[in-house]
C-alpha cells in the first residue's frame, strides 16, 4: 500500500465495515422493539441508544426495566456487560496514545466490538498507519448511523413485525460472530466455556446476576489455566 | 424522571469504560494480573451471552430436537471457525432458523 490520505482511509473505513451491517442493523431493530416493549416512550428509546450507543447494554437495560428492577441493579448490570469495551479500550490506546484529546474522547464514544475488530485488523495489516484512526472514524460513524437509524425503526414500527422472523436471534448471532474469533488460546476457551455452563446453572438468579456470574467464573478459569500453563 | 436518570447513567458508564485507557489511563501502569484478566472478559462474556440464546430460548434448558436454535447455533460456530467472516454466522445461521422452523411446522 502506498502512502494514503485521512479521505481514502475514512472512505476505506465505511467500506470494509458494511458487510458487518448485515447483522448489526436487524440488531439494532431488535434493540429498538426492546426499548418499546419495555415500556420506554418513543423518544426515551431512542435518548438510550444515542447516548449509550451499545446493544447489549441497550437489551439489558430494557430486560431489567420490563422487570422493574432496581436502578442500582439496572447501571450494575450495564456495567458488566459493558466491561469488555474497557479491554477493547486497552487494546487500542496504544495505538491512539498520540492523538489529542478530542479525537480519543470521539473515538473512545464511538467504539463497539465491531469497530474495534476492524480497527486492530487494520492497524496489523497496514503499512503506513499514519491516518488509521481515520479509518477508525469511518467504520465507527457508518456503524452509528446505521444503528441509529435501525433503533429508531425498531421502535417505531417494530411491534407490527411477527415473532416468526425470529429476529431476536440475529443478536445472537451477532455476538457469536464475536465469540468465535475472541477465542484463540486453550484458556480462552476455558473462559467461554465454564461462563457458558455457569450461565445455565446460574439461570435461576433474579435480574440477569447470571450474567455476572458466569462472566467472573470464566475469567477465573481463563486466570487459572494461564497460571498453571506458566508453571 | 428516574427512567432519565438510568438513560444518562448507562450512558456515564459506557462512555467511561471505553474511554478508560484510550483516554484516561495507560494500561502499561497497571499489574500484569489485571490486563492478563482484562483479556478473558471477551470470551467469558461473549459466552454467557451466546450460550442462554441457543440452548434456553423460552429460559428453560431446552437442548432437544424442538428448540432449532442450538442446532442452527452449533452450524453458525462451524460456519464461522472455518469461513472466518463476520457475516459468516449470521448468513448461514438466520436462515437455517428459518428452514428448521419451517419444516418443524
């Protein structure tokens, strides 16, 4: 590759991002009608999305709000199904440590788990990686806008659309999408499995602590098998 | 009001946590321990994310042939172990549900 622009690197951005669109924008749908069936107005829905910007977060938080769960419970459990965005955000600073302070509070608002797997891919495959972060900033924005737009249909139009669609398993999907590649060491795979046995043991917990839990027990089990393979 | 104040706290916390590094801290400063547990968080989370929407639809463990989505779950993680796509879950495993549901009727 020859040396490119901040233009050619954000247009590359939009580009290699939308094929991912495909499973993102049903999401969003899906997060929308979650919103609505949990009782939030129209405008409350979409405040939600726009500011938080996250699916899962967005699902939970309808989940625990359908169930009247306490606020501590609902910010709880947001936080922890939110933290993996704290290790995408390790992941990345390095690579962003030399921008100023608006473009990494941008970027840092912007980031999902998928712009954040499109960005480390294009930092590893790049040779000049002056303008990256625009790339960042292409994929991150073609991302937001579809999401907003997806959400705001969800709740608009979403309770017309038939249960038969299934669409509540592309979010599934979504993040198994996700999950397939996180896994690439034998304690990686420890770590998602005991969280997955944890999860259905656990299943019986009031406000989604399941959740919680099984994601502790997995990173216990990640932390142990990679203590025992040192020794 | 209180639903507000839950928009706005979500938000906080979102924002803070993906900000925590890229702006406000260098990872370098912290123990080893904590970045090497910070690396689980993606497929312990992911994973208990995933494993309830195949295996507990209704939330209850239903692992027979009557719940498709294990078994459309199962040929999705085939998919994408080998195609290595990100679309690759989501193109084979949408419309396998489909079929399954279809020929269940």
């Amino acid at each position: 590759m020859t040396q490119s622009s901040p233009r050619q690197e954000f247009i590359a951005g939009c580009r290699d991002i939308s094929p991912v669109l495909l499973g993102s924008i049903p999401f969003g749908f899906v997060a929308g009608i979650a919103a609505v069936s949990a009782g939030m107005s129209a405008l409350e829905g979409i405040a939600l999305s726009v500011l938080a910007f996250s699916g899962i977060a967005q699902l939970v938080v309808s989940q625990l709000v359908a169930a009247n769960s306490p606020f501590l419970v609902t910010v709880a459990a947001a936080f922890v199904v939110s933290l993996r965005l704290m290790m995408y955000s390790a992941a990345l600073s390095p690579h962003l440590a030399h921008l100023d302070r608006r473009w990494r509070i941008l970027l840092s608002f912007l980031m999902t788990d998928q712009s954040f797997a499109m960005t480390v891919k294009r930092f590893n495959e790049a040779t000049d990686r002056a303008y990256v972060h625009w790339h960042f900033l292409g994929s991150a924005t073609t991302l937001y806008l579809s999401w907003q737009a997806a959400v705001a249909f969800g709740v608009l139009a979403g309770a017309s659309v038939p249960a038969t669609w299934s669409l509540d398993f592309a979010v599934v999907l979504t993040f198994l999408a996700l999950l397939v590649p996180a896994v690439r060491t034998r304690a990686d795979l420890a770590a998602a499995c005991v969280a997955g046995l944890v999860v259905l043991i656990a299943a019986g917990l009031p406000y989604r602590l399941a959740l919680v839990v099984a994601s502790i027990a997995g990173i216990a089990a990640g932390m142990a098998i990679e203590l025992t393979r040192r020794r | 009001m209180s639903i507000w104040l839950l928009i706005l706290s979500v938000a906080a916390v979102t924002f803070l946590l993906r900000a925590s590094f890229i702006v406000f801290a260098n990872p370098q400063r912290f123990p080893h321990a904590f970045r090497q547990a910070l690396t689980f968080v993606p497929p312990a989370v992911l994973a208990a994310i995933v494993v309830p929407g195949l295996v507990m639809p209704e939330g209850v463990l239903d692992v027979s042939l009557a719940n498709p989505r294990w078994i459309a779950g199962l040929v999705a993680i085939a998919a994408a172990t080998r195609l290595r796509h990100p679309l690759a879950p989501i193109a084979v495993g949408l419309p396998l549900l489909w079929c399954l549901q279809w020929a269940m009727r």
